[in-house]
C-alpha cells in the first residue's frame, strides 16, 4: 500500500527507522509483523531480552521536521508516492530519506556519475560534458557532491537537472570547496541525504551515501578511478542492484584511469560520450516496474502472532558465517517463512544474529550489517 502518512505516522516512522540496532531489513520485517510503525514501537520492549531498544523521543522528530520545513525540505518515507521509485527496487530501500528542492526530479530517469576525487583537467571537462549532454536528453544526473568529478557532472546538470546525495545532514555538505555549488543545486535541483538534521558524515557513511547514488540510476557512469576508490564502491553497488555499470577508458599509465580500466575488462560497458550511453541504455529494459516494499498490508488492524516456544532458540543455533535463505531456515525448523522472519528479528534485536539483503541471514558480526 503507499500513501502520504499523517504526521503522527511519520514522526513513528522515523522514530522505528532511527532506533538503534535497527537496520532497514529488520525495520521492515517489524512492518510487516506489526502492521504499522506505530505498533512495532509499542512492541520494541518486549522484543529484545536484552540490551533495550530505546526510539529517540517524538519531540526530536517533531522538532526536525519543522527545521526541515524551515529549509524547503520534507522527509519521504518508502511507502509514500514521492519517495523516489527506482530506490524501491532495493531489497531494503532506506526507510526514509530527506529531500531539499525540486522533489520532481527524483521521479526522472536518472544517471550517476562518479569519478576521482584529485581528477584531471581533461576528465573533468569530458564529466561536464557527459553530464550536460545527458540532460538535455532528458535524464537527472545523479552524484554525491564530492570534488573533482562529482562536482564537474553537478554543474554539467545544473540547468536540466541534478541530484546531490550527502551522506551526513541536509544541514551537514561536505566538502567546504563544494558549499556553493550545493546551494545552487538545493535551489535548482534537489539534494537528499538518509542521515538526520545534524549528522556529520564519519568515513564508513560514505559507502551507504554511494549505494544511493546507484540505487537512484539506471546506470552508473565511472570516469577515472583508482583501483581502490570509492567509485568503484558505487559500480559494484550498481551491479549487486542490477544497474548497468559503464567507464570511460583512460590512458594505463594514469592511475586515475586504473579503476575505469578495470571495469570495462570486467564487463563494463565503454563509452566515450553521452552518445554512447544513450545507445547502451536503448539495448537494455528499463527498471522494472516497481515492486511492492516487504511491508505487507500497511496500516491494516490485525492480531500479532505469536511466536512458537523455542523457535527463536532453535534458529540462532542453525545459524553461521555462511548465509542461509530464510526459507531454508523455515523449513529446517519446520515454521512458516513469516515465523522465522519474526524470530529473526528479534535475534537481531538481541544481537544474536544478521540480517542480509536478498532473505538471507547469517549470525551476528559474521557478515555485512543490513543497509552497508
């Protein structure tokens, strides 16, 4: 079901999506259980035996919404008709994201593009380029505002339109060179960020704010990368998420041209100009039409089902390092797929086990958190 929530709706939602321990396949496997996030957070204590679970209070998101408010920007939870479809297609979409400007853009065909940060002249012109030429065939250039590349397909975008995706607050852009060019796109464009009004973003955020870069593009465009960067970050997310992976090719005694280099060994499609992205793109389908979120039937009144003694005991002890499908889980415990999601979450809530994307599980800090 999607729908706009009421304000009380939002302000349980973002309080379920910010609670600690909480990752975005757990928070909608506690949608799907309770129906509501309001529900699922009246359940939170008795959920975990443990370590509490403690939601920040209703009046700090109250507060930051009415800031948001302040600064031309709203925040979009993933069942509302605004929240940007190609995220949907994720296995875990963010369960929210915040929004400064023109929101229409993020219902655009989009295209990232990512690149070397220290970039050479001629690669940054070639970035503009690319990036102007795309809009002005219709698509939102997508990037995540940082210098060198990033900033060069921004101002290419500026006039057709661009997305900036941070990865701490919309009130927290980074980095300082890039301030300027982030109010001219939050007043011509729209920039987004997962993290809350005051987050400054740590190093191990960047590889979440790259996830979204990808997940917002129909194809991720790589010009000049190191052979360990974080562009090459955003083109494996793109490929884990189904999205095309494309690379300018560059001179092998440039190490900035390594990555890219990489790449179109490995599969990447190469091209040269926009010309060459659009012809790739008319070979491929389109995203798929947008699947519904893992939320069941939202806001629907309904009974929680118990949980079988011991269910939860008897999967914590199948699970290992190595991920296993929930279905397997269910049939070994001879449970219902939705009994197990329920006792997973809540041996994720008590640290005891992982969740992972595509309903695999695997035990606790044996595997990548759920979202990274």
């Amino acid at each position: 079901m999607t729908r706009t929530l009421s304000r009380p709706e939002r302000v349980a939602w973002a309080r379920l999506a910010r609670t600690p321990r909480i990752g975005p396949i757990t928070f909608y496997r506690l949608i799907v259980r309770h129906r509501s996030a309001a529900a699922a957070l009246e359940a939170l204590p008795r959920l975990s035996r443990t370590a509490p679970l403690v939601p920040p209070p209703a009046d700090k998101i109250d507060a930051e919404i009415d800031a948001l408010d302040a600064m031309n920007a709203r925040l979009l939870c993933s069942c509302e008709p605004d929240y940007p479809a190609a995220l949907t297609h994720l296995d875990a979409p963010p369960p929210m994201i915040a929004a400064r400007g023109d929101t229409g853009l993020l219902k655009r065909p989009a295209i990232g593009i990512v690149g070397a940060r220290e970039a050479s002249a001629a690669g940054l012109i070639l970035a503009e380029r690319i990036a102007a030429d795309l809009g002005a065939a219709g698509f939102v250039i997508v990037s995540g505002l940082a210098r060198g590349m990033d900033g060069a397909a921004h101002r290419g975008a500026l006039k057709s339109g661009t997305i900036a995706v941070l990865a701490g607050g919309l009130d927290q852009p980074y980095p300082p060179q890039n301030l300027k060019l982030h109010d001219d796109i939050a007043a011509r464009g729209v920039v987004i960020s997962e993290a809350p009004l005051g987050f400054v973003a740590r190093a191990r955020d960047f590889p979440r704010r790259n996830h979204i870069v990808s997940g917002l593009s129909r194809a991720v465009i790589v010009i000049e990368a190191a052979l360990r960067s974080g562009s090459l970050i955003t083109a494996r997310a793109a490929a884990d998420q189904g999205r095309e992976v494309m690379a300018v090719p560059g001179s092998p005694l440039d190490p900035r041209a390594r990555g890219a280099n990489a790449l179109i060994k490995n599969g990447a499609t190469l091209v040269e100009d926009a010309e060459d992205v659009i012809a790739a793109l008319g070979a491929l389908e389109a995203i798929p039409p947008k699947r519904p979120l893992s939320t069941g039937p939202l806001f629907a009144a309904a009974e929680e089902e118990p949980l079988a003694p011991g269910l939860a005991k008897k999967i914590a002890a199948l699970l290992s390092p190595t991920p296993i499908h929930i279905n397997d889980l269910a049939r070994l415990v001879d449970a219902t797929a939705g009994a197990a999601a329920a006792a997973l979450v809540e041996l994720e809530l008590e640290g005891r086990a992982a969740s992972l994307p595509g309903g695999y599980a695997a035990s606790s800090g044996a595997a990548l958190p759920a979202g990274s």
